[in-house]
C-alpha cells in the first residue's frame, strides 16, 4: 500500500495541524501536543505518506484511531506516538490480519493527528479521510455509524500494559459506555483502535478528502498571513465557506455537565453587522447561530469563531469577552445531511427543536 | 500619646532605559526620581537610592526593588546558567520530554542533562508508577559529578500530588547537597509542559537572581541605607531577598505590575483597566481589588510557552514615539523609542511621531508646536481615529464583561488615550503617574499564595488547607506573621476531572 500516495512535507504537518483545529468548530482539542510529537518524528526521518481512498482494495483493512479521555489530563498525560500505535497493532495480532493504512475517526481537532502518530511507529500510510468530516463530542457521531456499520470489536491501550478489547458491544452507545468505563480506569485517557473498516467500507462511507482538506486550509491561512491579506477570506475562498457575522463577543456563559462544556456566547455585531447580534450555542464545538433570535446556521454544518485579526480559530474553552472575532461557516459531505444522519448530528441530537437548513447549496 | 511620624519607604523600578524610584511617607510621595538605567546592575541603582533618601527625615523603614533584569535575561538568553531536567512521570508523557517546544536558540543555551523517572500521579491521585528513588538518586551523583547545580523537577500531576516532587527534591539534595532545585508544582499549574518550562526558566535565573541581589544589597550599603530590602513580585507583593533569590520568574514582569498597583494606590481606584503608554509600546491590564489579574492560560516568554502565576497583560505597539505614516492612517509599529526627543518634529528632528500628531491635535502641549502647525486636519483626524480604535479595542479586551469601568491613564504618552472610550465610566489621570511603577513598589505588602487542585476534601476543606499554605508562604517570603490577612479567595471546580476537584487559590498578604 505505501508508495501509492504521497508524502507530507514538515510544512504540510504544520497547515494540517491549523487547518483541523478550525474543522474542529471550537472543539475537538488543540493538537498542539500531537504537532510538537510529529515534529520530532519529522526531524528523526518520519516521512507520512497520504493515500487516497481509491488506492485501496476492497477487502484491504484500515485501522481507525483516536485518543479518548478527559481533555484536562491529556494536558498532563501527553500524546505519544507509541502508544497511539499499541492499540493498533494488537488489534491486528487479535485479527490475526495486517492493517493495510491507518485513518483518524474525526479531522476535527487533536484526533487529526492520531493517525499520523500511529503512521510514524508502524509505517502504515495514512488515508485521506475520516468519519465525521469535523469534530463532535460523540463516538456514535459517525458517518460509519449513520451508515450501520459494525461497532467491534474495539480496542483500548494504556501507557503501561493494559489493552482491553470489546469484543462486541450491542450499539455505539453500548461501546461508548463500555469503552468510557475502561478509560476511567486507567487513568482518564487512553488509545483507541475503533471497530476496523475494509476499504470497500472506506470508499462507500468515509468522509473522503479531509486531510486534503485541514492541510489546504492551513495553506490558505499561512499564505494570506505571510502575505499580509485577509486569512479568513482566504480561507472562505478556499472552501466556498460563508462569512455569517463579524463582531465583538459581548457576552459569554459557560458550564461543564457530564463531561460536556456547553454554554452560549453573545457576539455583537460590528462593520456590516453592526447593530444586530449573533448568539452560539456550544456543547463542546458550536452547534447553533442565532442571529437576533432567529437560527441562522446549525450542525452538522461546521461553525467557526476566528480572530478577525489572525485567522486564529478559537476554542469553546478560550472565547472571551471583547475579541473581535468573524463567525464563518464550512460545509460538509452530504452524508452528514441525510435524514438518518440528522438523527444523530443534526440540531436535534444536541437539544435544539429545530429542522436543518442548509447554507450551502446542495452539491 | 503622640502620633508616630508615617514610615519612610523607598521604591525603585530598574526598567530598560530608566531606573526610578520615590521616597513615601506613609501614603505621601516625598521624592520622586528618575535616571538612566547603567549597564552594570549597581551605578544607577545606587544613584536612585541616593537621590531618594537624600530627602529622608528620618531612619528609612524599608527599600523595595522591581527589576526587569530577568526578563531582560529570559529575552536576551544572557546570563542564563545550564539546567538539567528531572521528569518524574515514565511511563506517561514520555515521547516529550523536557525542553521539547523551546526555541532553539534558548535550548542550546539552557539544556543540560534532562532525565525522565518512573512515577506521578494520575488525575485520580493513585500513583501512576512507584517513585524510582534509586534513579533519582543516580542522576543526583551524576550531576554532581558534573559539576551542574541547577535542577527543575517536574513531576506529571504534581499540583494534584506534590510528593514525588518533594522526595526526588530531598534524594537531590542528600546526593548533590550544593543542588539549587526548583519544584514545578510551586510555580505552575496542569498543564505538564508550561508548569515544567515555568521549572525550567526559573533554574535557569537563579545564578544571575544571587548576583543580582548581591549587587543590590552592595548598591543598598554605598548609598548609606540601613533598611530591610525587599524585591517587587509579578503579583503586586514583594518578598525578602531569600525568597526572591529561590524564585526568580515570580518577579517577571514586575515592571508593568508595579505600575499597575502604583497607579492604583496613587487614584484610590481598585477596580479599572489600567493603560500604560510608553514611548514604543502600550499595556493593558486589569486591577481587580487593587492587584493586576492573573493571565487565563499560556504566556509566551522568550518564546518559551509557561503556564504559571502572570499578570494578564496586552502589548500594544503605539506609543509616543511611534512612527505615523499613511496621512495618519497607520501609528506603529515602528517607533524612535527613548531618541524622541531628538528625533520627533516638534523636538526639531524630522520624523513624524505619535507625540507630534498629539500635540497638533491640541492633546498635549509638548515641545514647540508651531513645528507641525501645518500638518493638515485631515491627517490629525485620521490619526485621532486609528489611536481611539486601537485602543478602544485594547480596553475592551481586558475589561471582564460589558459593565462600564474606569480607566487609569499611565505613562508619559497617556495624552494619547480618548477622553472617552465606550465602555468606560471615567478617565482617571493618575497624579505622580511617570513614577507610578516605583510608588507601586514601595507600597507593596509581603505575600504567598496558593493556587492548586484540592482532591477529595469539601470546599471549606480545601479553602482551609489553602490558605495556611499561603499564609506558610508569606512567612517564608518574611511577612509578620501576626498581620496576615486574605486578599483573594476562589475555587474552581474542575468538571473534566473525575471525583470532587476543584482548583483553589488563595492569596494573603501580611
């Protein structure tokens, strides 16, 4: 499979980084601890190779990877490529079958990166796609899961020796809370290989692109920084995105539930919005746009605060009063917009009583 | 009985260019002084101490010095001693070790040997591996086998747990009694990385923090001063030499929190955004019951990223000596710094400066104004309004939320601050404002504070606890320990973390 795709220049690792933490709407954690790790790797020789989707064969196996836990102990409990790799490579002793490429379940945020700490310890090449397009606070939140695919068998790693392998789990939900209980145990976070895919799988069901994707939209944003132009319009011109709002937060509540942090933040308007006012609503990434009241933007569409001034995307955790920000909007795949799909990403699977509307016209 | 006469106090600010300082009796400032900051740390501190107790009716009480000597030293990478590194955590977090996102350029400096250990803490507080004593006692030979004194010990989870951290201290010191240790966990908070680099940065200081109280203490005895000296910290308190000398990086920074707490005392305000102009940068900060507020989250030094106990402070680049170009389009961000008064217009020179368009808009009256007399009022009016944004935009950032404060104008550039901003109350014009940094010194109290995760125990509990370690600090800082008082309590409960967390800081002052 290696030698099919292409290789990441250093550089590309950087765009990559930028470009998921804005995919990531305000969550999915800031991959600056999985960037720093990759850096290291480059600097050692670690070359990642990028492979499309329609480089694999049919019944080819792909391993799908992420870090689970608490965002706070990751801050004390690094990423490390090695163990990103365990997991992996135990399920596959357990399959009793080789991966053929590795991918990361969300393009949102740290999890981007996952895929690529796992490439640089087991040489795998890594697909460019994932299976939520963005980030979302959810395992279930998948365009595998959306399509009913198999949920096992699922496996988990520690820094030390221990692995746990759900064998089967009777839903997402069920491997969510079986896995979430393991993780607690071993200290509040863990690697994780998720239920294993078949290329056929990949082509049918992924989000197809999206590393493409985060790297072209760090390039967009580098290059308008380095040019001295606008990085957000750069990145709306890029991505055919929408600039919804442009103005200062006024106002910002937040709360931690269950592990969620959810809350709203009151954006007032400035330059061609002034006098109007935008609310979001955020259970880990911003679902919601309220514009005077009135919904104006919703998940499963990617919403993003950025600094006007830098591109700089903003986390739910780190919005503040008196920014001046532009609220921007990215599409995603059709899948995420299907009927089934809505039932599980859209407004109504995070507490909003609304229909999806579409900002983008359908492609 | 007859009233004492008020305690004579004497406050001196080492900035970059400037070296000031006043003498106060009780709150009346007596003396004020500046002169040039020396290139050798003594002769203009002597100078300022001199001119300052030249006007003392009396036995001084107490001398407190603020320094931007280490800052100076974190940017510049001079005069920073080789560190090593003892991580206590393996196997977590171990593909990053140490000085893993430092520039290069300071690393080269800065990087001795860095080891990584078994054991730390999860978040849970079970350990994650037993303590390996016998490799910290390993590396503890080898360094001083080596002949390397300064040590930063870190430790995963050490806020939650300290100690590992303090047994690998004592196994250190029991191998390498001449070690100089600095724990992470009494300077930083989660956040591995950040609390280490804080670690790390202050290991690095504390050759150059004993010289530089050396030269103090000498500067102190040439000037004839028989007084307590005491050093200005980033949080508005000050501590006594040894104190001082232990933790370096507590003092960054100083230099803007005095202002800070100066201008405060000096306005009798305790809650307003504070805007400092100087002649090539403005700060923004925010006083909150008369002490700067502490920064949220990450703040890049040197390029190097510390999580740890900072003012939250805003740089601007617009000061009085900024250039003004485009028509009065664009102020900054180059500025002809301290040579305005030779090179801006209305000094004779021939630059277009911030200073110039102020005093033809009629703001300040400096220098000769008949030299921009014929800048046209469209370019006075542009500038107006590319000044009122920036710093209209500045304010906002560091107010906590929509409510109107006041504002305390700071500096030798304040003219250039609007008479009115939104979101403002009042524009308070601070009196004695040029020496603000050196009054705020002067008055400074001794403090210690706390400010970590509590696990496990109720909140009253955990304040409990808290706050006889801050008071414990602040008399090893050398406060009275009959007169401590509490300055700031708050908790934050950690709701990522599993079980009852909560993040306490309590801080005192005696």
């Amino acid at each position: 499979m290696r030698g099919s795709g292409r290789e990441l220049s250093a550089l590309e690792i950087e765009d990559l980084a930028a470009g998921a933490w804005i995919l990531g709407a305000g969550g999915g954690g800031n991959p600056y601890h999985a960037l720093l790790n990759l850096r290291a790797e480059t600097a050692r020789g670690f070359r990642a190779e990028v492979i499309p989707a329609a480089a694999l064969g049919d019944e080819d196996l792909v391993a799908v990877v992420s870090t689970m836990g608490a965002p706070l102990v990751g801050e004390e409990r690094l990423p490390d490529p090695e163990v990103a790799a365990r997991p992996v490579r135990i399920l596959a002793e357990r399959l009793g079958r080789d991966f053929a490429a590795v991918m990361s379940l969300e393009i949102g945020g740290a999890n981007a990166l996952q895929s690529f700490m796992v490439a640089a310890r087991t040489g795998l090449p890594v697909v460019d796609a994932d299976c939520m397009g963005r980030a979302f606070p959810e395992a279930q939140m998948t365009t595998f899961a959306i399509a009913g695919l198999r949920n096992y068998p699922f496996c988990l790693a520690d820094i030390r020796d221990n692995v746990v392998i759900v064998e089967r789990a009777a839903s997402w939900q069920w491997q969510e809370r079986l896995g979430r209980v393991a993780v607690t145990e071993v200290g509040s976070i863990a690697a994780t290989a998720k239920a294993p895919r078949t290329g056929r799988e990949i082509k049918d069901h992924a989000v197809l692109g999206s590393v493409s994707r985060a790297i072209r939209i760090g390039a967009a944003r580098r290059r308008a920084k380095a040019a001295g132009s606008d990085p957000v319009a750069a990145v709306l011109a890029s991505e055919s995105g929408l600039r919804l709002f442009t103005g200062k937060v006024s106002d910002i509540a937040r709360r931690t539930t269950r592990g969620f942090l959810r809350g709203k933040a009151r954006i007032s308007g400035l330059g061609p919005d002034r006098g109007a006012s935008l609310e979001l609503h955020f259970q880990n990434e911003f679902a919601a746009a309220f514009r005077d009241g009135r919904p104006v933007a919703t998940t499963p569409e990617i919403l993003c605060v950025v600094e006007s001034a830098t591109g700089e995307a903003l986390g739910t955790e780190v919005i503040a009063y008196g920014q001046r920000v532009e609220v921007i909007a990215l599409d995603v795949p059709f899948a995420l917009k299907t009927p089934p799909a809505l039932e599980l990403v859209g407004p109504r699977a995070f507490g909003f009583d609304l229909d999806f509307r579409s900002l983008f016209p359908a492609s | 009985m007859t009233k004492s006469p008020p305690a004579l106090r004497i406050g001196v600010d080492v900035g970059g260019t400037h070296t000031d300082s006043v003498l106060m009796a009780g709150r009346r400032v007596v003396r004020e002084f500046k002169t040039a900051t020396t290139a050798d740390v003594t002769t203009g501190v002597v100078t300022a101490l001199r001119e300052a107790a030249h006007a003392a009716e009396g036995p001084v009480a107490r001398v407190v010095i603020g320094t931007t000597h280490f800052t100076n030293a974190v940017l510049t990478g001079a005069g920073l001693s080789r560190v090593a590194a003892l991580r206590i955590g393996l196997p977590a977090s171990a593909s990053l070790p140490p000085f893993c996102d430092w520039p290069q350029g300071l690393a080269r400096r800065v990087r001795g040997p860095v080891m990584q250990v078994a054991g730390g803490h999860e978040c849970d507080g079970r350990p994650i591996a037993p303590l390996d004593e016998t490799g910290i006692a390993r590396v503890g030979r080898s360094l001083r086998h080596e002949g390397i004194r300064d040590v930063a010990v870190s430790a995963v989870f050490s806020p939650l747990d300290g100690r590992g951290e303090a047994r690998a201290a004592e196994i250190l010191r029991e191998e390498h009694p001449e070690a100089r240790i600095t724990e992470s966990r009494e300077l930083g908070r989660i956040g591995l990385l950040g609390r280490e680099n804080a670690g790390l940065l202050n290991a690095a200081l504390r050759p150059l923090a004993a010289r530089v109280m050396r030269a103090f203490a000498d500067a102190m005895e040439t000037a004839g001063i028989r007084a307590p000296l005491l050093i200005a910290r980033n949080d508005g308190t000050v501590a006594r030499v040894p104190a001082a000398a232990a933790y370096p990086v507590l003092s960054l920074s100083s230099g803007p929190t005095n202002s800070m707490t100066g201008a405060a005392f000096l306005s009798g305000v305790s809650e307003a955004v504070v805007v400092d102009v100087g002649g090539t940068t403005t700060d923004i900060g925010y006083l909150r019951a008369g002490f700067p507020r502490e920064a949220p989250r990450e703040v890049v030094i040197g390029g190097v990223r510390t999580l740890f106990r900072m003012p939250d402070l805003l740089s601007i680049a617009l000061g009085g000596g900024s250039l003004v170009t485009r028509n009065g389009g664009a102020v900054g961000p180059g500025s002809v710094g301290y040579r305005l008064i030779e090179k801006g217009r209305v000094f004779g020179g021939d630059i277009l400066t911030a200073t110039d368009c102020g005093v033809a808009a009629g703001w300040a009256r400096i220098g000769d104004a008949r030299r921009v007399a014929a800048l046209s009022s469209a370019v006075t009016r542009r500038f107006a309004r590319a000044v009122r944004e920036r710093i209209e935009e500045s304010v906002d950032r560091m107010k906590p939320d929509a409510a109107a404060r006041s504002l305390l104008a700071v500096g030798g550039g304040a003219f250039l601050i609007p008479e009115r901003t939104p979101g403002v109350s009042e524009r308070v014009d601070v009196p004695h404002a040029s020496v603000a940094n050196a009054v705020g010194a002067a008055i400074a109290r001794i403090g210690g504070e706390t400010d970590r995760v509590f696990h496990g125990v109720g909140r009253e509990e955990a304040f409990r606890r808290a706050t006889e370690e801050a008071e414990a600090g602040a008399v090893a800082a050398g406060a009275d320990p009959t007169a401590l008082e509490v300055v700031e309590r708050e908790d934050l409960p950690l709701a990522y973390l599993p079980g009852d967390a909560r993040r306490v800081r309590v801080r005192v002052v005696g």
